[in-house]
C-alpha cells in the first residue's frame, strides 16, 4: 500500500515548531523530566510525519540526544551542526516553543490528523476500485488493509504505582497555591456584586505576580483578559485605576480585548481565542461573563446542555493545547431556596456545576454591606486555601482577602 502523504490537511508551520521548540528546550536530569519526554514520544510522532524537513531534523536530532540521555546545548550554531540546519531554523523553533503539556497535546493534535490522512487516502483509494469495477473481494480486502494498520493516534503512556506518588510532588503552578496550569476555575454571584471587578483584578495580580489571597509576591504571568460585556474605555479606566491605585507597574504582560456584545465561541470553534492566545501568549486566561460567549441553544437542546458540553470543550483544548489555567466568571439565576435565599450557582446548563476544577460563589454577608463571603457550589479537585470572604472597595485592591482566624501559612515561606 502507498504510504500516504501530509499534503492534504498539513500542520501549520508553527504548529511544527512550537513542538520541536519544547522538546530542544525541555529540562533533563529529574524523574518527572524524563517521564516528559517518554510522555511526548508516546504521543507516537515521528519525524515522518513533519511536513518541515528542517523541523523534521531537529525533532530527530532532540530525540536521539534523548535516547544518549544528553541534554542538548542552547547555542543555536551548535544545535544546527548537530541537525545539519541552518541557526535561524533553530531560533525559529525556539520563538514558538510551546509549554511542556501544551506540546504533548499538540504532537497528539499532529499524529491523530495523520491518522485521519491515511485513513480518508486509503479507504478513498479501496473506494476508488470498488467503483472501477475491481472484483468485490479485492475491494473489500484493500479496505480491510487499510483499517488493520494499528492507530498510532491511540497510543497512549501507562503508569505505575510510583507514577501515582510522583504525581504528587510538584505542581506546575500558574500562581503559587492558587492555580496550576489545566485548572479552571468558575466564580458566580448575583448581578452588580463586583465579579468583572474581581475578575480585572484577578488577571491583573497575576500579570505583576501578586498573590491574590496573601496579596505577597509572586512570579509575574503572561494573562490575556477577554471583557465580552464592556466597551474598550470602560475596560481601560478600570485596569488603570487598580494599577494606579495599588501602584503597580506592568510590563506588557496582561493583554486584554473588550467584545462588548459576547461572541459565539461554539459558531468559530474557539478559533477568536486560539488567535488570540497565538499573538499574545499567555499562561492564565481571564475571560467572562460566560453567558456571552454562545448564543441561545438550539431548538431541542434542552436546558442548553449539548451546547454547555461544546464549550466546556473548547476551554479545554485551549488549556490542553496552550498550557493555560482559565478563571470565568457569570451570573447566578434568579431562582430561590425553600428559604427564599438566592441560588448562586451558575446560570444555565448543570455542565458548569460539573465541569470547572474549583466553583466559587459571592455571597452577601447579612451584616457587612461591603463583604461577600465564599461559598462553593461543587466541591474542589484538588487541596487550595480559600479566604473565609471577600470585602469590596477595599484600598489599595478593590477586593481585600479576608480570613477568620488570620491567614494560614501556604507552604512557602516566599513565592
């Protein structure tokens, strides 16, 4: 059978490089360092698959340094003796590196298209005779042929038990004891109680490394914050009045784009943030609120389920395929408990009390105007710290974190 090319549905070029990026960048030395890269050659891509000669070196020349347990130098000049490229085609590949998880997701994205290359090319081919005339049994077994090759795209690590303990050693923190990268975390509360505030601030905190339930430093992210309710203006004057009023200098970090209107991230699937992350990496995605970001469910997509299901999807292919941790915010509906309190969960579709790894609600306190305390409408996935409320109009933070018995230490004497 005809090896089947990469020609008709090609990887973008960057695509190619953000993966060889990683893997020329990838640290070496450590268990966890090497089940990476045993996780990233399981994800079964080789180099035939590049449609980049020059990627397809490089990825050859990372995966034999590999094999030789050697780490590769970050002299661009060596690199590309090494691979028998040019210099310029390694810092290219370096300019586009993609975070460790997000490039184990993409060479999963890359094999998994290659499959369905051989497989549309073969079947058409079998296809193609059938309708010739070729006798029935050849057709038929050219069809079969091509269906028992085994799918590379399937081919996935095991673990073992010290794996498991392994798991539980570092976290790969976007903020320190707040959120590591694939969380998700969903804040809900009633309308006019402060959540796009709170969520400005989020994004901003994390851009100039504050630490928003200490408020002690941290090492600074790259966040793209997406406003789908106000205009460009609104969204300015409030960065600029937390900036200015906690006096904090930003260097570029946080990016942040106003749809007022919403979008339809299920219409384009997710390619309006896929681009946007593109021209402005970032490790933390701010974005909100929710209900802006589809329009109304179809006709017979009761209680918009099937359409919660495709976003809730979307979000996270942009974690997987980005390295992200994404914080949302929405409203809470309008609905009553037996005790005529509001319900504050989100809005809409039970997918989002099932899907975020962390749902947080603002609740009124009775006796402080100025202070929300934290609930929870689904249980966390994992062990963080969570201030007792959240009191607003505070200085020099319009959110001030507020713990009843003092604030717990965080493991980490300084982030």
């Amino acid at each position: 059978m005809t090896e089947p090319t990469t020609t008709t549905i090609a990887p973008p070029a960057e695509e190619e490089a953000g993966i060889v990026g990683a893997l020329l960048c990838m640290p070496r030395g450590t268990v966890d360092d090497r089940r990476r890269f045993e996780r990233l050659f399981a994800s079964g891509l080789t180099a035939a698959m590049f449609t980049s000669p020059t990627m397809a070196a490089l990825w050859e020349t990372g995966r034999a340094a590999h094999e030789r347990d050697e780490k590769l130098p970050l002299e661009a000049e060596i690199v590309a003796r090494m691979a028998d490229v040019d210099p310029d085609d390694v810092r290219w590949a370096w300019s586009y590196c993609y975070g460790v998880e997000a490039a184990i997701a993409v060479a999963r994205e890359v094999v998994a298209r290659r499959e369905r290359i051989r497989l549309v090319e073969g079947l058409s081919g079998a296809t193609t005779h059938l309708a010739d005339g070729v006798p029935i049994p050849e057709g038929r077994a050219e069809a079969e042929e091509v269906l028992a090759e085994p799918d590379v795209s399937a081919t996935d690590p095991s673990f073992t038990v010290e794996d498991a303990r392994a798991a539980g050693r570092p976290y790969d923190w976007v903020v320190p004891d707040f959120l590591e990268r694939g969380n998700r975390l969903l804040i809900t509360a009633t309308e006019g109680a402060g959540k796009t505030e709170l969520l400005v601030q989020l994004a901003l905190q994390a851009a100039v490394g504050v630490h928003p339930w200490t408020l002690r430093k941290v090492p600074p992210v790259r966040t793209l914050y997406i406003d789908l309710e106000l205009g460009a203006q609104s969204v300015a004057r409030r960065v600029a009045r937390l900036a200015d009023a906690a006096g904090v200098h930003d260097d570029g970090r946080l990016r942040w784009v106003s749809r007022p209107g919403g979008l339809d991230l299920i219409a384009d699937g997710g390619a309006f943030l896929a681009r946007q992350l593109a021209e402005h990496p970032a490790e933390l995605l701010c974005l909100g609120p929710l209900y802006q970001a589809h329009r109304a469910a179809p006709k017979g997509d009761i209680g918009g389920e099937n359409q919660a299901r495709e976003l809730a999807h979307i979000f996270d292919r942009l974690c997987s395929r980005f390295g992200l941790a994404i914080i949302l915010e929405t409203h809470a509906p309008h609905a009553v408990d037996g005790r005529g309190n509001r319900v504050l969960r989100p809005f809409g579709s039970s997918v989002w009390q099932r899907w975020p790894d962390f749902g947080i609600a603002l609740a009124p306190d009775e006796e402080n105007p100025k202070r929300h305390n934290l609930s929870w409408f689904r249980g966390d996935r994992d062990e963080r710290k969570w201030p007792t409320a959240l009191d607003r109009y505070s200085k020099p933070w319009s959110w001030d974190p507020y713990w009843d018995d003092g604030m717990p230490g965080f493991g980490q004497e300084d982030f």
